[in-house]
C-alpha cells in the first residue's frame, strides 16, 4: 500500500470512528421519535383516518419533512454557517450579529431572537427525558395489560436515576452510546424491512404526489395532521447543536448514508403493518417487534432514550455555560468531569431544576400521548428562529445576491411556519407549557443582561480615567508595599471602584499593580497563543486583557502564568486579589421596572462569587464592598 492508499484508509477509518461516535449524541433525539409519531398521526387529538391513501400521505409528509428540514436545511445549508467549526443557536446568533452596517435596531432583533431561541432549547431539555423514556416503557403495555399501573412509577425512576448519573460524567459511558444507536438504528431498519415484505407498495410513498393528495382529500384536518407530523424530525437541530464536537462531515456522513435510511425504513414498516392490520395503530413501533423479542426491544429502546435524553440535558449545561460566558446568566456553579475533555461539564443547579420539571410533567401528563400535545411547539419555533439567523447571515455574509437569499428564505420559512401553525392548535392541550418554560427563562436571560449593561454603564460613569490616575503619582502619592495587587476591571482604561476603595481604607498600593480585564469573544474557543495581552504602563501598573471563547473555562491563574514571559512573575503567595463587592440599592427613578430591577436584585445577590468562576485561590482574594444606585 503506497503512502496516498494509506492516508486515504486512515481518513476512511476517522471518518467512520467520528461518524459512530456522533450516532450516539447527535442523533438520539431523532432517533427515538419512531417510538411516538405514527401513533400519534392515528391516534392523537387531529388523528387521521386509517386508510390506505392516508397512511400514504402521511408516509410521504413524514420523508419530505425529514429531506427538506433536516436534510437540506440542516445538514447541507445551515451546518456550513459554522462559527470556527462550532454550532447552535448561540454561534449562529454571534455569526448574525457580525453583519457591517446594520442598525441598533437591527442587532437588538437578532440579539433577541437568538436569546429567545436559546430559551426554548429548555423546554426541549425537559420534554425531551419525559416524552422519550415514557413511550420507551409504554411497550411493556404492549406485553401485558397488568405493567401499565408500574409505566409511570418505572419512568420516574429510570429519569431520576439518569439525573443521579450527571454528576459523573459521560466520559466513562461516552463510548458505549455510540455503538449502542448503531445497534438501534440496525434494529429500526431491520424490522422495517421485515414488515416491508407484508405491503412493498409503501415504498412509493416517496413520490410527493401522495403528500399533496392527503392535503387536497383531507384539507383542513390534512393540514392539523402536521402536528403530529413534526414529531419525526424533533431533535433535527441537533446535528447544528453538535456540530462542535464532530465536525461536519462526520454528521453529515452518518446521517445519509445510514441514520436517514434506518429511520425511514422503520416509518414504512410501521406503515405497511398497519395496512395489514389496521388495529396496530395503537402501538405501531412495538407491534412490529416478534413477541419473543418485546422485552429485548423495550430495553433497547429505552437504553436509546436515555442516550436521547443524556444529549439534551448535556446541551443544557452547554447552553448555559456559554449564556454565562457572553453575560446572559449570572455565574452559577459548574463542575468539569473530565479533565481531558473541557466541554464535559455538570451544572448542578440545572441538573436538579430540569430534573423537577420533568417529574412534573410525567406526573401532570402521565402518557407519552398526552405529553405530545406539549412536544413539537417549542422545536417548531427554534427551527423558524434557525431559519431567520441563516437569513441574515447568508444575506450579509455570504453575500448571497436578494434573490437567493430570498428564495432560501422563503422556502424554509413557509414549511417552517406550516409545522408551527399546525402544532400551534396545541397551545391549550400542553402547547402551552414549554412556551411559558421558554418565556420564563427569556425573561431571566434578557434581564441579567439588560441588568448588566446598565450596571456597567453606570460603574463607567463613576470611574476615574487610569492616565489621569498614574500621571497624579508622579507628583507623590500612597505608600507603595511589596507584592503585586491584581484588580479584575471591566473596564481596563479607568480606575477600579475596588483600587479606590482600597485607598481610601488602607492608603496603599503594591509596587506591581495589574488591572485585569475578562474578555469573553463572540468565538467558541481563544487559542493558547492569543490569551493573553500585555501593556506595561509607568508607575509599576500592567494592563492585562485575559480572552477566552464562549465554550472556554476561564482561569484567571493559568492566564497569569502565561504573563512570566511580560514581565509579571505571578507568585500566587506574594499575590493578593482586590474584588469589587457592589450591592444595588433602589433609584429614585429607576432604570428598569420595578419587576425587573428586582429581578435582577435577586439574581446579582444569588450569582456565584468571581473568586469560584476564575478558579481564584480563595485565600489571596480581598473584598470590598461598594452600594450602586440602579
């Protein structure tokens, strides 16, 4: 084998080894919605009539939703709009907000449809668990009538035990999801195709024709049926979610030449069993399976869903990670369980709320049937909020002519909104529960930031220039001690309130002073090599600007130990930390409403300390405290 043979195995071989592993992350979501939708289609509040024309159509919406929506609008447009080979809403959101010449008006649009798409990523990490792991035990009602009082109870304890495992990690079991959804994903065709052979003619449910027809025989209740429809392609923004992780390529890969496949496969195998025996309606996925097999089957199913399940929940640590990165969350507790691997992370105070929602709404709902009436609003949403952020960024920079943007627009956002109109009925039937969820955590987000913005604008308004300040010591000034005082500074250019403060109480400065100044990009992740920036200054004073990407871990004392090769050794013993402490009091007019201001009031009281966020050793870390009028 010559060296290009050779290069060219090994590339195969990566691209096989990266296509597995995104099986087992990405495409868990999608991958378990067999379970549920065609159940749904024909049995659900807008349930279509079981008949050949209509299982047809129904056959053919469920293949063109997934080629238009997941297909082309996923994996061969969106995913290429990658912000330094990383995805998701808030990546897609930073890449819009780059667009030249756009007005305030405009930014403050696409800044808010992309903390509002974030929102409702929760409401997907909460149903998500409970939709899943409840239609995976449902198939034990299928075995005998005499589980169902235990489905619940089970689903419960299967979901409280996955939550348990978080704080653990998925590094240890990462490796076994993989090939655990290959395994899945086999097992989906296989029995598709098996069925396949009762019905062969359901593979021409492929011609679109069959889907136009059902909309023209069927209409308005035709049209209701999307509802049920858009269950197969939940989870489909998943692959742009994870894009990070695996690269395109792989998602792609595995996503056409197997997953897409697969799942399709086991639609027209559901499709061609209830054609042979229309009462299998009730539980098509779970009656393909030979009685000898249920009990293997629901154990695999629901291994996939809580693989589904795990993905979701590790992308709402994600999220707000990178929410509190580009100051939309106050900073609250996050752990890393891997000490190779920076995105594995486990944020308790999000494990055990999302945790509690989800045991709610099993034992509000209690069926997977009912909690589909909840599932689908909040995905629909996210896909149009998707849609428009492409929009602009093809627009503005791709510099795609008015014509193709337009065109891009028009045709996703038309089948968008006609999955969202449809799944809108909903509202009153559960819709409403992941709406409220997402404008809950929306106000919590656009608060702290507002909050924050007008924090700092008013510390700005407060501050005394640095020059001014350096220049004055030449004419004298505090007693200078030994050491070097760092003060983190939102502002590098002006005098910290915690140097003043310090003044005033203590009347000194230590010879080396650093003003240090957090700076978080609109980029995924900082390289090593651009950490850090230096500015020496007269009078013993260093700027010090630390960058980090909004997926990195700032560490505030492995940025000052790259400072050795500027001229500032950090000894963490000869080094003391200076923290402003504010404390918000009310204005007489006040910035906000008065709802919000409190709001914020809570939150900044409950945020975790900057000593804990920077990893700042505690024992080095001075105080001091300042009230703020907001």
């Amino acid at each position: 084998m010559d060296e290009t043979q050779q290069h060219s195995s090994t590339h195969d071989s990566s691209l096989a080894a990266m296509s597995l592993a995104a099986m087992g992350v990405v495409y868990g979501d999608i991958g378990t919605s067999p379970l549920y939708t065609m159940k749904e289609v024909f049995n659900g509040p807008h349930a279509v009539a079981v008949t050949p024309e209509n299982l047809l159509g129904i056959l053919s919406l469920i293949f063109w939703a997934l080629t238009i929506t997941v297909t082309l609008k996923y994996v061969m447009f969106i995913m290429r709009a990658d912000n330094r080979g990383e995805g998701g809403i808030m990546a897609l959101t930073a890449l819009a907000l780059r667009t030249s010449g756009a007005s305030q008006r405009g930014l403050w649009w696409i800044s808010v449809l992309g903390i509002f798409g974030a929102a409702l990523f929760y409401g997907d990490a909460v149903i998500t668990p409970a939709m899943s792991v409840l239609s995976a035990v449902e198939g034990l009602e299928v075995a005998t009538p005499l589980f169902k009082p235990f489905v619940v109870p089970i689903t419960i304890g299967i979901i409280i035990g996955l939550f348990m495992f978080q704080r653990q990690g998925t590094a240890s079991v990462g490796a076994l999801f993989g090939p655990v959804m290959l395994f899945w994903f086999a097992t989906l065709g296989t029995l598709g195709i098996w069925n396949i052979f009762k019905h062969p003619a359901v593979i021409t449910a492929i011609n679109p024709w069959y889907a136009l027809h059902f909309f023209l025989e069927n209409q308005m209740h035709g049209f209701l049926a999307l509802g049920a429809v858009v269950l197969a392609i939940t989870g489909g923004e998943a692959l742009y979610a994870d894009m990070g992780h695996f690269g395109r390529r792989p998602i792609k890969w595995a996503w056409l030449g197997f997953v897409f496949p697969m799942l399709y496969l086991n639609y027209l195998g559901q499709g061609a069993l209830i054609l042979d025996n229309p009462e299998a309606v009730k539980n098509p996925f779970f009656l393909l399976v030979p009685d000898l097999l249920l009990y293997p089957m629901v154990g695999l199913a629901t291994a996939a869903t809580v693989i589904a399940s795990q993905a979701v929940i590790s992308g709402a640590f994600s999220l707000t990670s990178q929410s509190m990165q580009l100051g939309y969350c106050p900073r609250i507790q996050v752990l890393f369980t891997s000490e190779r691997e920076k995105g594995q992370i486990y944020i308790p105070n999000i494990n055990w709320l999302v945790l509690l929602a989800v045991i709610i709404l099993v034992l509000g709902f209690r069926t997977s049937s009912n909690l589909a009436s909840a599932y689908g609003l909040a995905v629909t949403l996210t896909m149009m909020i998707d849609t428009l952020l492409a929009f602009v960024v093809v627009r503005s920079l791709w510099k795609w002519n008015s014509l193709q943007s337009g065109v891009f627009l028009a045709f996703f956002i038309v089948v968008d909104f006609a999955f969202f109109a449809a799944n809108s009925v909903k509202i009153l039937d559960g819709g409403w529960f992941p709406l409220v969820l997402g404008l809950t955590v929306f106000t919590l987000l656009s608060t702290w930031k507002r909050g924050r913005d007008l924090l700092y604008r008013k510390l700005q308004l407060d501050s005394m220039p640095l020059d001014a300040f350096i220049k004055s010591l030449e004419y004298g000034g505090p007693h200078r001690v030994e050491g070097t005082g760092i003060y983190m500074t939102t502002n590098p250019n002006s005098v910290p309130r915690a140097m003043l403060h310090n003044l005033l109480h203590n009347k000194v400065l230590h010879e080396r002073v650093v003003l240090l100044n957090v700076n978080v990009e609109d980029v995924p992740h900082v390289p090593e090599a651009e950490r850090i920036e230096v500015h020496k200054l007269p009078q013993g004073f260093y700027q010090v600007i630390a960058r980090y990407g909004f997926k990195d871990a700032p560490d505030i004392p492995q940025a000052l130990s790259m400072c050795a090769a500027h001229g500032i050794k950090y000894d963490a013993m000869e080094t003391s930390f200076f923290l402003g402490r504010e404390t918000i009091v009310r204005h007489n007019i006040p910035a906000m409403q008065r709802w919000r201001q409190k709001l914020f009031t809570w939150m900044f009281r409950n945020a975790d300390t900057a000593t804990a966020y920077f990893k700042i050793p505690t024992n080095r870390v001075v105080e001091l405290g300042t009230q703020i009028e907001l």
